[in-house]
C-alpha cells in the first residue's frame, strides 16, 4: 500500500482540489486542447508570453483524474518565468522521472527546487497507465508553445 | 467438472466455491490480496474445462480442418465443426449451418452490416439502434450510412437506463429496415425486451439482430423464442477463449447475403475466370479459422450449461441485489443505470473522485474493475459523466468479494475526504 500513498500524497490531493491558475484568462498568446481519450482526461492550456518568450502566464482549465489535474496545477506553478528551453528541459526531466527509476543524468540541467517539487508525482511510475494522466498538461503546453498564436488575441 | 453431475441434482444448488475452483486464476493474489475480479464483461475468466480443451486440442488432436485425408485433420474437423453444433443447442437455432464462426462479436456485427447491409438495405432506410449500444454496434452502421446512405435512428433510454419502449414504437416506421440493438447492456446492465422489440420490429418489415454479448453468459438464451434474423456474442465472455466469436443467422438470410471475405475454405471451386462460393456457413469463413478457439468455446458452453444459465443467472441476481444495496450505502456513491430486471452490471461514480483514482486504489486491494467509458460514450453522455466505475459479476463471484469492494470504496472516500 506504500506505492498507493506514494501516488495520493496530500500535495497531489491538494492540487486536484484546489488547481492553481485554474480559469481561461482574458487574453492569451497561445492554447492547446488535450485529451486522454481512453480515461476522458481533458485540459487546455492558455499561455501568456512576455518579453524574450519568457513565459509570463501559464493557466488551464479541465477535468480529469487527481492525477492529470494535480500535474497541470503543479505545471502552471513551475513554468511560470521560464524561457521557452528551460520550460522544454523541465518537461524532459519530468518525462525521465515518471517513467524511469533513475534517470535524466544525461538532461540539460534544471533547477532542483523545480524537480524537487515535481517529486511528488514520481509515484505513478509504479502505474504503467497513469503516466500518461500526468504528462497530459505538459504535452498540451508543449503543443500550445508549437502552436501558431491564438487569433485575435495579442499581449502586444 | 467431475462435481458437475452432482450440482445437477438439485435446481437450488449452487456451490460458488466448488465453481470458484475450477478457475485457477481465481486463487492467485494482486499487489499481496487475493484477487477480486469484478471486470467479467470486459472479459470473463476461464475454467480449467476451457484451458484443458484448447491445451488438449494443440497438444494432442491438431492439425488444419477440412483440408487433410489425414487422421489428425479429421479429428480437429470433427472437433471444430463439433463445437459449430454446441453453439447451435446453446442458443436453440435450427440448423447448424445457422452458426458461423468469426473472430469476435465486432466482426460478426461488421459482416450482417457489410454483406447484408451493402446488398439489402439502401439510401433512406432506416437502421434503429438505442442509445445504450457498444461502440461495436454504432460504428459498423455508421460505415454504412457513410458508404451507401443509410439513416441512422436511436431509441433513447430513460433516468433509470431502461429503454423508452414509447420512443422506441414512434421511431419503428415503414422506413425502417433493421432494428440492431443489445439485449443487455455493457455499460448499465439494462436488459432490453428483445422478444416484445423483435416482435414490433416484423410487424414493422424491419430485420432483427440482436447483440447477445452480455446477455448470453448471464440468461438463457433462445433465438428461436426472440425470433431474431441475427444474432452476435463473443467467445471469452462466455468463459471461452477471446478471438473468437459467433454469428447466428437465419439459413434464408444467410443464403442469400454475398460472402464477407475471400478465400480459401469458403469455395467449392476457383478458376480465373470464376469461383463457386461454399455452402454456408463455410461461404462466411475464409480462411484458417481460430480452430482452438471454437472448441474452446464449445468447452465453455458444456461447462456453463452443465451448472445451467438458470442457476448462475439466479446467484447473479441474487448478488447484484446484495451489491446494490452495499453500494448505495456507501456515502457519495451513485449508481448510474438502475433499470428494472438489470443484469449483473454495477456502474456508478464516487463524488469528487474520477473513477481512474477509484479503479487505481482499488487494484492496490487486488480488486480488478473497468474505469472508463466501457466503450459507450452516448451512454455516458445520456447520464452527463465522463466516466463511470463498473462491477460487473460473473458466475464466480461471491457477497464476500462484494464486501471486499464496499470496504476499499470506503478507503478511496477516506483518501480523497
């Protein structure tokens, strides 16, 4: 039972009741649906970029498992004031340490404070079927960066 | 199976654990608990009868069928075409050659839409389904509809999942030429009166084909008695090995429906110029067909009615009233699909928790359930969820299991309070 708490520790229960920067904002550079189609998990992410594409705002909406929802509010926290590289390299890392025992040793470096909190979400290694849920948001960002700018809406 | 004669006896006995016995599976543990397995309608176990059988046929009597002049190949002939006359008295057809065999319930549903359905039905008919249809009983039609314009209607369900007989009537019209529905459903467990909608569905001119997935491991079943034009279920359902699947059709129907598939076992003769189609059923199966899979399923149908449809369909009910109850006891929990004369199928939701968290915490009791859409997504979206939990009870399932869920419920409100 020890992996179990390992996966519903209280900050994950508290981020999927809570999510932080939950909402569509007012006006926003870029956003991507995604979706999970086989468990239903679905979020939009909204980026905001300021200057040198540093990201100035990042929020979502959704619904899904405590999982998802807990990954993309943590998601919002870390990426904001990243560069668009830097955002990129948290993602890999992230990847390495959900899907891997040990591993990112051979990633760009990141800055421990971030890994350190993106910690508690390690535990779904021990669940084959629940990385996905929380690479979801991260993905999404990812297709939002590549995205061309939303229309219409500009920070300029 | 030695036990069988026995349980025969008496028409109120019905020694679960004795049947729990004769599935190995059952004894062993997941993450350190013994196993509760509440997914058999996403997939039933097997009897030790079903794994000895397909054992047997590859390690003692195998070889291609109605090919070889050969001892062995007549063996497995006999043996396959053997099992070909199981599934006719399991569901009371006529004729044998009523049964073809296909690789699942899907394929058997794709082969009615694409050889009946391109050579019988044209632009503007109607096909009727109801709103709480397997994907695999939506998509093949709306191929269909794609491909030659067909219509496609849907009888709702109401609240409670049952079918909204007024609905149904007022969508059954002269336009309508098949009426393709479930007689249970995957999702809810609602049991559809497939006699009394076969029954309109003629007086209306429209052809019946009834998806009996659900419905044959729970009920006795009787095509005849329905008077269905078509009729689909899967093998490992049923108890029987998966990859294989069953198409009852009427000889008439059949007869006069153009082959599925091309190839070999399915002619008398082939030249360049032209090919002479094989009687049916053997007009509808091509190729080498699952040879161990059909007498895996002729086990699992001797093993069945040896206890008999009639007592496992009664401790089912007996214990879906018990977990329902259970259930609806447990604080935040809904069940969603409580139609009357339900078969074995609990779906519900646990408020404020997505039923993946609930389907992952209760695997780490060692209890195996479906989270997700079950493959109904208008099902899902009638009752306004993504996604519910389902329970589903099979013949082995016992009030202590039911227990065991009731309890880790309670754990997954506790972790989420």
């Amino acid at each position: 039972m020890s992996e179990l708490r390992d996966l519903y520790q209280e900050v994950i229960l508290d981020h999927a009741k809570r999510p932080r920067n939950f909402g569509r904002p007012e006006r926003f550079d870029h956003e991507a649906h995604g979706h999970n189609p086989l468990c239903g998990d679905k979020v939009d992410i909204f980026v905001i970029l300021g200057e040198g594409g540093t990201v100035e705002d990042v929020r979502f909406e959704g619904r899904g498992c405590a999982i998802s929802m807990a990954s993309a509010s943590l998601m919002t926290e870390l990426l904001k004031g990243k560069t668009e590289t830097e955002a990129r390299t948290l993602f890999e890392h992230f990847h390495e340490m959900v899907t891997h025992e040990a591993g990112g040793d051979a990633l760009p470096d990141a800055a421990p404070d971030d890994l350190e909190r993106l910690e508690v979400l390690a535990g779904v290694r021990q669940f084959p079927m629940r990385v996905k849920c929380a690479t979801l948001p991260w993905h999404t960002f990812n297709a939002a960066l590549a995205s061309e700018r939303a229309d219409g809406v500009t920070t300029e | 199976m030695n036990a069988i004669p026995e349980r025969r006896a008496d028409v109120n006995f019905y020694d679960v654990e004795a049947i729990r016995r004769d599935f190995p599976i059952l004894s062993r543990t997941v993450h350190g608990k013994p196993l509760v397995f509440l997914d058999s309608a996403a997939s039933a176990q097997k009897p030790q009868a079903v794994i000895d059988a397909v054992t047997s046929c590859y390690a003692e009597e195998y070889a291609n069928i109605h090919r070889g002049v050969y001892f062995l190949s007549q063996l497995a002939t006999e043996k396959f075409e053997g099992a070909r006359k199981k599934v006719q008295r399991f569901l009371n057809a006529g004729e044998v050659r009523e049964i073809v065999f296909t690789r699942s319930a899907t394929e058997a549903i794709n082969l009615v839409a694409a050889s009946y359905g391109r050579k019988f039905l044209k632009r503007g008919d109607e096909v009727l389904l109801s709103e709480i249809e397997h994907h695999s009983n939506i998509v093949p039609w709306q191929m269909l509809r794609d491909e030659i314009g067909i219509e496609l209607k849907v009888a709702p369900v109401d609240e409670r999942g049952a079918l909204r007989m007024d609905r149904f009537r007022a969508l059954l019209t002269e336009r309508t030429k098949l009426v393709a529905v479930t007689q249970m459903s995957n999702a809810l467990g609602t049991v559809l009166p497939v006699v009394e909608m076969a029954r309109l569905a003629h007086e209306a001119g429209a052809r019946v084909l009834i998806d009996g997935c659900q419905a044959v491991p729970h009920m006795p079943v009787d095509v005849r008695a329905i008077d269905a034009d078509f009729y689909v279920f899967s093998g490992h359902k049923l108890y029987g090995p998966s990859g294989i699947g069953v198409l009852y059709g009427k000889a008439e129907l059949l007869e006069a429906m153009p082959p599925y598939q091309g190839g070999g076992d399915m002619i008398v003769s082939v030249s360049f110029e032209k090919s002479d189609y094989a009687p049916i059923p053997h007009k509808f199966e091509a190729g080498t067909p699952h040879i161990a899979g059909a007498i895996g399923l002729g086990a699992a149908i001797d093993y069945v009615t040896a206890i008999g449809l009639h007592r496992i369909s009664n401790h089912e009910h007996a214990l879906t009233t018990y977990a329902t109850e259970r259930l609806m006891g447990i604080d935040g929990v809904t069940l969603v699909g409580t139609a009357p004369g339900k078969g074995s199928i609990l779906s519900f939701t646990v408020e404020g928790v997505h039923p993946h968290d609930v389907g992952t915490i209760l695997d780490h009791h060692g209890i195996a359930v479906r989270a997700g859409h079950h493959c109904a997504q208008p099902v899902m979206d009638r009752f306004q969820v993504p996604a519910t939990v389902r329970a589903s009870l099979g013949m082995y399932n016992t009030e202590g299991e039911v227990d065991a869920l009731a309890a880790a419920l309670r754990k997954v409100r506790e972790i989420f309070a």
